[in-house]
C-alpha cells in the first residue's frame, strides 16, 4: 500500500486524536526515518523526546533482542531478575532513593500525584480528602481525566469533565504565585522546568530556586515533571539541575525507554515513595522484564556516548545559528540543549504550514500550539547533520 491508502486507513478505522503530517514512516535508524516510498527525513522530533537516543539504537535493539529471548513480562505478583537492578540504577542516575516503575508519562504523573496525597494524610496531617496540588497555567502532564483537570487549555479539558477536585492552578514563571496559593492543605507543587507542550517556555532564572524555597518553607512537596526535559535534553541530566534544584519527586518517562519500549517512573525521597502499602496502587506491566532490561541499557548509553554533554554543545551551536536567520516572522529562538523552540509572529500564518515546507524538504518537525515550531533531535545527531537542518530551515523561512 502507498502512503495515500495507508492514511486512509488510519483516517477510517482510527479514532481523528490527532492531525499527523501527511507521511507514513517505515523505518527508522539513528536520526534517519523513511517512508514508505522510500524518502529519507531527518528526525527532528524525536518522539517528543522518547527518541534521544535515536532510531533502533544498536544496543538497546540488543538489549530488547537478549530479554525477549529470556522473559517479557512476569506481572508484579512475581519478581524478575530486570527490575531491582533497574530501580537501582535509575535511582543512582537521579541521585535519589526511591523508584516507582510505570509505563507512560501519565501513568507516572497520576503516581505522584497519589503520592502527594498520601504524604498529606499520613505525614504532614492534612485531613483526609482535603489535599490540594498546585499547578501552573499552560502545563501539560498528560491526558488522563485527573490529568486534565488541572489544564487550562480549553481543547485538552472542556468537553472531558466532570474534573478531578484538589487543584489550583497559578501562572507559569510566577514564584510569589505559588507561595500565595500556599494553604495547610497543600499537598505539592507540580512543575514542568521548562514547558514543553506549551511551546518550549522557560521559566525566569532563579524560578525553580524560589520554589523550592517556597515549597521547603512551607513543607509542601515539590514535584518536577521530567518527562520531556530529563535524560539531558536540555543538556543536563534534568532540567532541574540547571539551577542545582531537587525536587521532592520527578516524574520520568520518554527517554528513559530508550525509543524502543514505554517505561516510565516517579522517583524520589523514601519517605514519600515508602508510604505505598501493598495493593494501593500498581499497574499490569509497570516494572516488566523487557521494559527494565531497555530501560537499564538505555541509562547506560547515555552515559557511554555523553550525550547530556552532547545536548548542551550541538544545542548551544544550534540555538545560535537558527537565532543567525534573518526572517521577519521569527519572533525569538528559546531553547536549552538540543530541545529549541521557535516562535513565530501571528502574521506568519501559523508554525503548520513552515512544518510542512520542511518536511518536504526531508526535515520532519512539529508545530506546538500555533506558533511555535519544536526542534528536538535525537541526542546523537552530529554537527553536519545539525548544519544541514539548518540550512533547510532557513531557505523555507526565506522562500515563505
Ligand atoms: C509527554 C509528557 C507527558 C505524558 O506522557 P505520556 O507518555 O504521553 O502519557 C507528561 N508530562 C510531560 C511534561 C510530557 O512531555
């Protein structure tokens, strides 16, 4: 089948969550995708930042390939050999004590935010039902009902409630904010250290030191989504480190199943993570065989090839030479590692149709909301193939 009938197909039988850019992948390797009629695309996306590691990284391919051969998935009612090793090793990567393994980022978050609620009751006395969380305006965690009521994007939540109680929402980027929305029911503050989804924003320096001390000051936990941001996207392991901040919890996902497989976490203080009881909360295939044993090799490449210094170097090259393009709808270049967003003007005419441009020109990225276009490539891409990019992003922002 060609690319037509293939995206009529998913147009037919699937369910219309998403507007995909008119391609259909076939395979994949390192930064490289290819569709099914063999045009060759320059990932730019990565998955949302699943893929850092690039397509079918070698090892962790083996990695899967040696697991598969020995046991898949055993449930939690069993230990396997995969997951204590796992655990130990992701806590040490994060310098912290306590892992709980899930499989997607919503799934992780919906775990902490458990976990902030049961240290409020058990711990810190806040009468049960009561807890509060705090999020910020234009946050994404993900998708699930919970999730969503905390959002303030209309499309993400309007049409899903009845919503979830015990949350309060505060402007991104504004410390004084969260502090004021402080009571002694206030269970934890939930932070993305730079805003992903919402177009690549980061927060004014010296925020996520603020609220730290906020929440320190007031015993309320502070919780940092990493999903998109770890694993040296921003050209630090976390982007928490930027500022030498530890959260309480970090929420972990993407990346850490190396593009290969779902595996996601919340790791943390022992004290918070070490109230679970047995059967208060689980999931069929988090902490799995396979997902471990991917998981493991994918902390480890990571390491082996640098590619939290790699993030920091090409995204800091990138950065300045997409900031070089003489374009009158760029309204600015943000950025930290190789995760950079774009921004256009509004009479640009939306980040769409320059997102298509260059996938004509074999560069795959995507728009977030209207007017940012998202740059996150996979973490091993080399100079040249940055420069390349660069190329075709300034000849369609000329040409449009
Ligand atoms: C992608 C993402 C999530 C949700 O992860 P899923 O695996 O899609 O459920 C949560 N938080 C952030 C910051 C993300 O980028």
């Amino acid at each position: 089948m060609d690319s037509r009938q293939l995206i009529d197909l998913a147009d037919a039988y699937g369910a219309h969550n998403y507007k995909p850019l008119p391609i259909v992948i076939e395979a994949g390797e390192g930064v490289f995708m290819h569709d099914v009629e063999g045009r060759r695309y320059l990932d730019f996306l990565s998955c949302y930042s699943a893929l850092s590691h690039g397509h079918r990284h070698p090892r962790l391919i083996q990695a899967a390939k040696d697991q598969l051969d020995r046991v898949t998935v055993t449930s939690r009612a069993f230990h396997n050999t995969e997951m204590g090793p796992f655990l130990k090793e992701l806590c040490e990567f994060c310098d912290t004590e306590m892992a709980l393994p899930m499989n997607t980022g919503a799934e992780a978050v919906e775990t902490a935010i458990k976990a902030a609620r049961k240290w409020a009751y058990v711990a810190k006395g806040v009468p049960r039902g009561q807890a509060e969380i705090i999020a910020c305006g234009d946050n994404f965690h993900g998708r699930t009902v919970t999730i969503v009521s905390f959002s303030t994007e209309p499309l993400y939540r309007d049409d899903f409630g009845p919503f979830t109680p015990g949350f309060r929402v505060v402007p991104y980027g504004d410390a004084a904010a969260i502090e004021a929305a402080i009571t002694p029911n206030t269970a934890a503050i939930l932070v993305e250290p730079i805003q992903g989804e919402a177009g690549v924003i980061l927060p004014p320096e010296g925020y996520l030191k603020a609220v730290r001390q906020i929440a320190t000051r007031h015993n309320v936990l502070l919780i940092a989504d990493e999903i998109q941001t770890g694993f040296g996207r921003t050209g630090r392991r976390f982007a928490c480190d930027h500022e030498d901040v530890k959260p309480d919890l970090m929420t972990l996902g993407k990346a850490l199943g190396g593009g290969v497989y779902p595996v996601s976490a919340v790791v943390g203080r022992r004290d918070i993570l070490g109230l679970f009881q047995p059967g208060e909360h689980g999931s069929t295939f988090g902490g799995n065989p396979l997902g471990c044993a991917v998981a493991r090799e994918a902390l480890r490449v990571l390491e082996d090839e640098r590619l939290t210094e790699r993030s920091a170097q090409e995204g800091a090259w990138l950065k300045a030479r997409l900031a070089e393009i003489q374009c009158p709808y760029i309204k600015e270049v943000r950025g930290r590692g190789l995760f950079v967003g774009v921004e256009l003007y509004p009479e640009a005419g939306g980040a769409r149709r320059f997102c298509e441009a260059l996938m004509e020109r074999g560069l795959l990225c995507k728009e977030t909301h209207d007017d940012v276009i998202r740059f996150a490539p996979p973490l091993t891409i080399t100079r040249e193939q940055l420069a390349w990019a660069v190329d075709q992003v300034r000849e369609v922002m000329v040409a449009i």
